[in-house]
C-alpha cells in the first residue's frame, strides 16, 4: 500500500448534473471529514447525504466510503457526488488537496488496484477500453477482458504449463522408473493440447482488433470517380469537398460511421492519375498508396490495379446515371442508393466477430501469447526428439513467462508504465 492519499475529479471536466470526486489511500476518511458535514458519520459503502463547506463554498453532496480491501484500488476510498460545476469541483479538489491529499495522475487509481492485486493488467486493459470504447463491439470486447475472461484463459495456459513442467521434472528425478519415453510422450500430448489453446487465443486478435479499434475501409479509385461522394454517403455529411474538377482530393480524408456495432474508420484519398498537375497532386497520390496498403479492405472505384493484402470490393459508382451493369456492386453517393446494402456488404466481407466470445484486442497480449505459443513449440519439438528435459524445461519456462506477462505477473515496468499512461487522471 502507498503511503499517500490520491484525489482527482473522475468525471468528464465540463458542465453535468452530478460530478463524482474520488480520493484514495490511508487519509482518505480523515480529509474527507475535514470538509463533509452530515447528521450520520460515514458508514462501510454507504451513501451519507451531507454538505460539503470549503471555507469559501458549501454544496449538498452524497459521500461514500469504501474501506480497505473492499474498494475499487484496495486502498481506503472516499467518493465524494457534487454537483457538476467546474467551480465546485476545482474548489472541493483543491481543499482536498489543501488537507493532505495529493492530485491523482493518469490511471492512478487503477494503478493502485493493480498493485493491491484487485485487478490484473489484461482486466486494466478492459477497463480503459471500455471508457474508450466507440462501439459496442468495442464495448463488449472491452467488458469481456474487464471482467477476467482473458485472465480466466491464461491462467489455465500458466496451469497447464506448470503441470507439463513438473510431469516432465518428475521424469527427470525418477529416470530410473523407465518413465522416460512414456512420459515424454505423455508430455509431448499436453504440449501440444496447450499449443492448441494458446492458438485458439491468437487467432482472435484479428477480429479482436478490429471490434476494438474499428475496420480501416479505404476509398482508391482515379480521379472524379465519385470517392469523395461516397465518404460523404457514407459518414452522413459533407465531409470531403466535392468539385467536378479532375484531381479536387488532394489529400487522405477521414471519417468514420457504425454499422452492427461496428466503428468503420473510412479514408476517402486523392485520385490516382499519371499526368498528376502539380508536387502537391503527386504527394497526395503517394499517400493514396500508403492508405491502401494500411486498409483492412479496400473499396476500389474502378479498374485501378491496387497493390494491398487487404480484401477488395470493387464498385460501380454514379448508378443513378451509369446504367450498364458490369456485375460490379453499383451505387450513387449522390442518391444514396445501395449505401446501407453496400455497408452490410463491408460488415460480411471483414467478418468482426460481435459475439459474447473473448478476443484479444491489442498488440501486446497478442505478442506475449505468441512468444508463448512459439516457446511451446520448441518444447514440443525437444519433447519429440528425446532431448534432454532441462532443456525442455527451459522452453517452458519462457513459454510461462510469456504467458505471465499477459497479466502482469510477469510483465516489466516498461509495459505497465505504458498501460496506465493511457488513462485519464481519475480512474
Ligand atoms: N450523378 C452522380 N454524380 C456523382 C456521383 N458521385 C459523384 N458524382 C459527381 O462526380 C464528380 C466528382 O465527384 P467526387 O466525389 O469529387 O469524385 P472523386 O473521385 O472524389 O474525385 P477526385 O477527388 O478528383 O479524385 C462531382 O461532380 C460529383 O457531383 C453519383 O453518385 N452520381
Ligand atoms: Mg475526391
């Protein structure tokens, strides 16, 4: 436990009906009593309807007190619901801060209940997608790692792991027994069954990232095809200039819609031409390139070869004038027919996973997972060669640590530093 008492605003700065303060740590009671007037005293997580005098200001709040362990950091926590003007709260704060407490930086709150053991790092993760999350596919997979399923999978990878170790430590202490082929086998099995459930995980990044982050959708074509017609179809509203001039892009140009829970981040980008007019032109059409290369799909406006390892949609644009059917999916930016159908035709082609099922949704869970995976593997393969058991052993050491790292037992200062830097100060 730390030895300072932590407060900050944890609401969103601005004007609201209510605004929560929150102060955490060994003082937390004491400094809270100093300003919190009320005809009960503070009970055990119960909300106290009382005033709060700061010497310059009073305002009628609810405080509540959440004694240590049974709070959100571990520590003692005091939360503090006053109405929600920036002057109250910076008051209330500030005298708080007066009192002994010290102002919160980011994610320190969760920081602490990391370091008290209430939340492990992949559950922290859950908790700062879940206040960025701008979808509910987001949402959801944010809510799935908040709530432990992540942590629930890799602890029976570590379990399964440290089982295998000791089996395979047990035919090195009794080599006598004849148990070492047997066991090798035996352990060869497992190995390859934890190899399996390790996969199981990294194959969910994919769509883990994308319900998370969004889909990258990215509109190539040449120029006047009608690319920044279709951003503005489909975003909702003129983003993009529309001119009927050849070559109006001239930069990439983002917007970002949602469809069946799904954030899809569009980039509309210059038209692709040869006799570009001028440096500018010639730059935007590099950046067109870059865009396309980045996509999780690319909808290519006409006959442009596109270079991507992104999936491709091709369209036929301007179908309200252009009546020929080349069996190309049709539509008018302009009218905006086939713009719902072509998004559901976007949602199918990416496949975001949206179900209740735990994915991992970002790079570092992924990287630690794999290490795991490919560590697992050397071990299987030595468990296959008969070679010598320390050796395997130390395989799978390294195959627990990655896994480990996934929820900090094992992660370093670096990556929880870089975890809690994403926060915003009060949570
Ligand atoms: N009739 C009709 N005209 C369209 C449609 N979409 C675009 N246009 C027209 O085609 C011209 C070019 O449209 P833009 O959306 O600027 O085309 P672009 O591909 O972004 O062009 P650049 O930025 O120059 O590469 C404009 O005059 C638009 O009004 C459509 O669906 N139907
Ligand atoms: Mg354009």
């Amino acid at each position: 436990m730390k030895d300072d008492t932590i407060a900050a605003i944890s609401t969103a700065h601005g004007r609201g009906a209510v605004a929560l303060i929150r102060m955490s740590g060994k003082e937390s009671l004491k400094i809270c009593q100093t300003v919190f007037k009320s005809k009960e005293g503070l009970e055990e997580r119960k909300a106290i309807y009382g005033i709060v005098d700061t010497g310059s200001l009073k305002d009628d709040v609810i405080a509540v007190f959440y004694p240590s362990p049974r709070s959100y950091t571990g520590e003692d926590v005091v939360e503090i619901f006053c109405h929600g003007s920036t002057v109250i709260t910076e008051n209330i704060l500030r005298t708080l801060i007066k009192k002994g407490a010290r102002y919160a930086q980011r994610g320190e709150f969760t920081r602490r209940a990391f370091e008290n053991g209430k939340l492990t790092l992949s559950e922290s993760e859950g908790i700062i997608d879940l206040i960025d999350a701008q979808s509910e596919s987001a949402a959801r997979a944010a809510y799935n790692l908040a709530s432990g399923k992540l942590k629930e999978k890799t602890k029976e990878i570590t379990d399964a792991i440290k089982n295998l170790t000791a089996n395979l430590n047990a035919v090195l202490d009794y080599p006598e027994e004849d148990l070492e082929t047997d066991g090798y086998e035996e352990c060869l099995e497992k190995c390859r069954e934890i190899i399996k459930k390790t996969e199981r995980l990294t194959d969910t990044y994919e769509s883990g990232k994308k319900a998370n982050e969004g889909v990258c959708v990215v509109i190539a074509g040449r120029p006047n095809v009608g690319k920044s017609t279709l951003l503005n179809a489909l975003v909702g509203f003129e983003r993009a200039i529309v001119t009927s001039q050849a070559g109006t892009t001239r930069d990439t140009v983002e917007g970002s819609y949602v469809y069946g829970g799904v954030l899809f981040k569009v980039t509309d980008t210059a038209g692709v031409r040869d006799d570009y007019d001028n440096e500018a032109e010639r730059m935007g059409i590099q950046r067109s390139f870059d865009a396309v290369k980045g996509a999780d799909i690319v909808l290519v406006l006409d006959d442009l070869n596109v270079e991507t390892a992104a999936e491709k949609l091709y369209i036929r644009t301007k179908c309200d004038e252009n009546k020929s059917d080349d069996g190309r999916f049709a539509v008018s930016g302009k009218t905006g027919e086939n713009i719902e159908e072509l998004k559901k035709i976007i949602f199918d082609k990416v496949g975001v996973n949206t179900g209740g099922e735990v994915l991992l949704t970002n790079l570092r869970q992924f990287d630690a997972l794999t290490k795991c995976k490919l560590a697992l593997e050397r071990a299987a393969d030595g468990l296959k060669e008969n070679i010598d058991a320390e050796l395997v052993t130390v395989d799978l050491l390294e195959a627990l640590s990655a896994a480990g790292s996934v929820d900090g037992a094992s992660a370093t200062a670096e990556v929880v530093d870089g975890i809690f830097s994403r926060f915003c100060v009060g949570k």
